[in-house]
C-alpha cells in the first residue's frame, strides 16, 4: 500500500517544461537543470547550440517539429549516463570529430532502459555510441552524413 502511494505521489508531481525561444525557459541545459526525476521537457522548434549536453536524470525529452540540436562541429551533442529516458523527435545535427573521444551525436555510458525514437542525425561520424549500456531500444533513426552523401533509416533495434 505504501509502495502504491509512493508511486502515485511521484506521477502526480511530475511535469512538464517548455524549452524555447519566447518561453521562461530557453535552454535544454538549464531545463534539465531544472527537471527532477520523471519530468518531461518539451523543446520547441528552433537551433539551439548548447555544446556538450549531459543527461543523468530520469527525463523525457520530446522535440517539437525542427527542433535541432547542434554541435557546431565541435561537440558531442547529447551524452546519457542514466536510466528511465526517452529522447523523441530531434534533429541532431552536426556532431564534433575527435579519433580520441569518438564524438557522437548520442552518447549512452553507463545507461539503462533508454529509448531513442522518430530522431534524425546528420553529419555525425558516430549517430549513436554505447558504451556499457543495457536495454537500450531505438526506432525510426534516419542518419543523413552530407561528407559521405549516405542515409541510413534504422527501422528499430534492441539491446
């Protein structure tokens, strides 16, 4: 009874953050900053180059059509070292090279129970790299890497 409780008190108070341009918040960085476990950040359509974003908490990040996250060619966008998140419907563009660090567009280190879904990934070297990450669930990944004129849509995969 008290497990059931718990679990209803913890949905009732999450919530959602609006990311954008015009909106209170206007950084995915400061957003997840912000967000506690099982919040949920919607990213309104618009660039936004924030360099290297990390992710430990348990979020949803949900983008709206032509939301983009852009590494400028210099960073690794997105990198996940938690459980329980689900990154939807961005556009990561532009992702940093280095043959030291393996840049990537998404990065999953030492994460659990991760889905990635209906994004795109353009000029990436790595679109997505794991390391030591478990139950990890894409679909709908489209890759465009303009150096290299190639497309990939990965319909779905599990880990």
């Amino acid at each position: 009874m008290i497990i059931l409780f718990f679990t209803i008190l913890t949905e009732v108070h999450s919530r959602t953050i609006v990311v954008g341009q015009g909106q209170a918040i206007a950084s995915l960085k400061k957003a997840i900053q912000l967000a506690k476990d099982n919040d949920s950040i919607f990213l309104k359509s618009g660039i936004y180059k924030e360099g290297n974003i990390v992710l430990i908490k348990s979020l949803s990040i949900i983008g709206e059509d032509n939301a983009i996250l852009d590494g400028e060619n210099k960073y690794e966008i997105l990198t996940i070292s938690g459980k329980n998140i689900l990154i939807k419907n961005i556009q990561f563009r532009n992702a940093g090279y280095s043959a030291l660090n393996d840049y990537a567009s998404i990065k999953l280190v030492d994460a659990v129970n991760i889905t990635i879904e209906a994004n795109t990934v353009i000029n990436s070297y790595f679109a997505i790299h794991l390391s030591n990450s478990t139950y990890y669930r894409q679909s709908e990944i489209r890759t465009i890497n303009r150096q290299r004129n190639t497309l990939m849509e990965m319909q779905s995969c599990s880990d």
